[in-house]
C-alpha cells in the first residue's frame, strides 16, 4: 500500500527525515529536563542546548545571550563555535533600535531574521565583526521570561544568507521555549536558596510558616505566613492541633516525624494540609526539638510552601508531554501510550487502532496568510478532533499540521472508522481564523495491530502510509491499511 507518484514519495520522504528530526529534539528535551531537574548550573545546561541544535542541524552556529538589566547591555552566556574574540567584542554590546540581531531583538522583544549581514540596516554600524569571520546570516529571538519580559536572545549564524524555513522556526521556537524554561527554574532554584538562609530568622522576618507546638501537638505561636496559610487567627489556632489540618493520607507520615522528633532529632518530610478554606497545600515540614534543660519541652516546626516547586514541576512535565499550541499530547506521548497499549492488548488478545491524519494543502495557508493564522487553523483543528473523541481516546499532534488518534478495545477499527467519518463531517463547516474563512479538509489513514504492525513503529508507518494513500487518490478521505 505505499504511495506510487513521484511528488509523494518525496512528500514521504520528508515526512521521514520530519518525523526523525522530531525524535531528536523530544529526546533532546528530555535530556535537559534532566539537567534542570538535578539543578545543574545554568551556563552547563544552556551550553548542553547549544550543542544540541548545532548537532541537530548542521551549519548553524548558535548562542544564547543574557540580558543585563541595569547596564542594558548583552552579553554571552553559551556557544559552542564562536571565537572568542568575536564574544569578545560583542559581550557588552548596548540593545537598541538598530543593533545588529540581537540588540534590536531585545530592544523591540521580538523575533529579528537578517538573511544578509551585509547589506542589512540594523548592521550596518557592526557588519564589519561577523563579516571578518564568514558569519553572513542571523535570526536573533528574544528570551522572554513567564510575563513576557525580555531575558536574552537566542541567535542562529549561518556562513550563507538565509531565511528561517518552516522546519527551522519549528526547531527554534522548540529551544527557545526550553531556555526560557531553564532561566525560569535557575530562578527559582536560587530563589528557594535564600528562602533556606532565611531560617535563621524563625519568625517574623521569616518568609516560611514558623510555629511552636506543645508536647501534644497545640499551637502555642505562629507568625504571620503560618496564619494566612491556614486561615486562621492566633487565638483560634490555639483551639487547635498541627494534626487537624493534616490530610487523611498523610497522618502516618506525620506520625512518624513527630515521634522522630520527640526523640530529640530535627526531621524533615513532605507532607499536605487542608487550610481553613479546603485548599490543599504540599509542604516540606521540618520539626526541630525544643530543648530546655535537657527536656524536650516541645517542637519548632517551619514549613515550605511547595506549591510553586510542584507547579513548576507540572509544567516542566507539560511540556515534555503536550504540544504548547494546541494542548494536545505530543508525539512523546502518544509512542508511550501506543507502546503501552500494544503490550496491554497481546496479553489478552484484543487489538489497538491508529488514525493518521494531516490538513490538506495546509502549507498554501501559511503562505498565503501568514504563520499566525496557519496557529490559529491548527488550534481549531486540534479543538474539532477533541470533540470527535471521547475521553479514553487519545488525540495528540505528531508535529507540523499532522494528528493521530490513539484507541483500544475489541472494536477498535470500527470505532476509527466512525471517529474518521465524524472527522471529516466536523469540517464541512469552514473554520475562522484570524477573521479569515478556510475550507478545511484532512487526509485520514487507519492502521490495526492486526494487520499494520504490532509495534509502535510499523503501525504508525502502516497509519501514515494509508494517509499517503489517500492524499495520491483525491485527499478528503479516509483509508483502512
């Protein structure tokens, strides 16, 4: 069943080298993510995303450049292939209006391609520096921080005049968003530091819960951050224990801090408690005897809010796995999820089904309209398959205008081939995007574990295959491997 024109087996044959690209970059993501999560040093993890673009596509030559607030100036913070003295003499470069790529990049906070250092404007003060070393090409992007403020530039050089293809901008902004992430966790990790130096100051100037408790477990004070986290006044917290505000599911760990700590040992755990209003809270607690007179008399507790630790985390998580534009999973998750429900379904002998499908002509709308409503066109797309499927079933966006649907069960095939059906009726109606009216229609291709392949690769070249074979007879239709 594979394609039999010219123009699409070269269509496949992208797709192949697409689809590998994206691999590299989804494992790429993940190996830093491991960085950031054992709280490596910045420039280490930033000059770990330098060599992996450099890598993934030959030619370009990369840096990150950090923004200093106070002097308005850039200076680089990681590259791999620049020399240094061209960092040299760029480091301290003042951001402006017209300042080569990445100065006007983070004076206007916004994406600046210069295909021709040369004969460029906003080079022509600078030109001189990179033309002595063979640069003749740079697309600067602003680092922006979670409220938009600029941070840095990432800047990509290349020894030829160019412009940013729709392959590359997908790579780019792929890394940028995975700097903005390391800068924001570097942030907070620092952060987290002194928040820990602040222990010294048990109470009021403490920015963490600090509270004392009798033998028994009842307030005996708090300051301040103690009595906004719970929601309650000091005079009612004396009416109450530490245990009371414990979630069920934690009381035995708790119990077991306690008793470490009534042995006269400082101890530490992560626990949740429910404050006055109902909202759960994870801590990190840490009870630390009192000791008077050889006596413990009591406990000091300090407690860590940890909310914004397990929402960074969540998101470190949410862009491992979903796509940012449509919210969708990503290709990381959906080869995970298919691996798991074809070894789930050969034990008891039932069969998972894939749908394979992409925009027609969605390229012409890019070209035609811009990158912006092409988003917009993939986000509607992506909210119409969601209401094609239920909630079991999993749509995720492979990458570029290219979706697959995810389902198991013993009528797998013929609920794919309702979901393809409802599919295409979904986009009789045109879509609005951007205030522009596109008539929309999807390629589909269905593969079973039966007979498109029992492992994750095979049936989603068997899924994409039939897709191919329907864009060859006509597109706007769906076909069964």
């Amino acid at each position: 069943m594979e394609p039999t024109s010219h123009s699409s087996l070269s269509d496949f044959d992208h797709l192949v080298k697409l689809n590998l690209m994206r691999e590299k970059m989804i494992q790429g993501q993940r190996h830093i993510l491991k960085h950031i999560l054992r709280g490596e040093p910045l420039k280490l993890v930033l000059d770990h995303i330098i060599e992996m673009v450099e890598d993934l596509v030959p030619g370009w030559i990369c840096s990150i450049m950090l923004l200093d607030q106070e002097k308005n100036s850039l200076y680089v913070i990681a590259n791999r292939s620049l020399p240094q003295h061209y960092v040299d003499a760029v480091n301290g470069s003042l951001i402006g209006a017209a300042s080569g790529s990445c100065g006007t990049a983070a004076y206007r906070n916004e994406t600046i391609i210069v295909d021709d250092i040369a004969r460029h404007p906003f080079w022509s003060k600078e030109k001189a520096i990179p033309l002595a070393i063979g640069l003749r090409s740079c697309w600067s992007y602003p680092v922006r921080s979670s409220d938009q403020q600029v941070l840095g530039t990432f800047a990509i050089y290349q020894r030829v005049t160019a412009s940013p293809m729709e392959d590359d901008e997908e790579i780019i902004m792929t890394f940028t968003r995975l700097i903005e992430l390391v800068l924001e966790q570097t942030k907070l990790r620092l952060e987290n530091i002194q928040n820990e130096q602040r222990y010294k100051c048990l109470f009021d100037n403490n920015t963490d819960a600090v509270c004392s408790f009798d033998l028994e477990g009842s307030f005996l004070s708090a300051n301040q951050v103690t009595l906004e986290m719970l929601g309650y006044t000091l005079e009612g917290l004396h009416l109450m224990t530490g245990r009371s505000f414990v979630v069920k599911e934690d009381t035995e760990q708790v119990m077991k801090l306690i008793h470490g700590a009534h042995l006269g040992s400082s101890v530490n755990g992560d626990i949740r408690i429910m404050n006055r209003f109902g909202r759960i809270i994870p801590l990190n607690m840490t009870l630390i005897p009192i000791i008077v007179n050889e006596k413990i008399e009591g406990l000091f507790g300090i407690a860590k809010d940890f909310t914004q630790i397990y929402e960074q985390q969540a998101k470190i998580h949410r862009l491992a796995y979903y796509d940012l534009l449509t919210g969708l999973p990503n290709r990381r998750m959906l080869m995970e999820r298919l691996s798991e429900a074809l070894t789930e379904v050969r034990a008891v002998d039932r069969t998972v089904s894939l749908i394979y499908l992409d925009i027609d002509h969605f390229k012409s709308v890019n070209d035609r309209y811009g990158h912006h409503v092409g988003d917009a066109l993939l986000q509607q797309f992506a909210e119409r398959l969601n209401r094609c499927t239920f909630e079991d079933e999993i749509a995720a966006r492979m990458g570029g205008d290219e979706f697959t649907i995810l389902l198991t069960g013993e009528r797998s095939e013929t609920r794919a081939v309702a979901i393809a059906e409802a599919v295409l009726l979904a986009f009789e109606e045109p879509v609005l995007a951007h205030g522009i009216e596109l008539t929309v229609t999807p390629s589909i291709g269905i593969a079973t574990s039966k007979r498109g392949g029992e492992d994750v690769d095979t049936l989603i070249r068997s899924a994409d295959t039939a897709m191919y074979t329907v864009k060859t007879s006509g597109r706007q239709n769906y076909h069964i491997y």
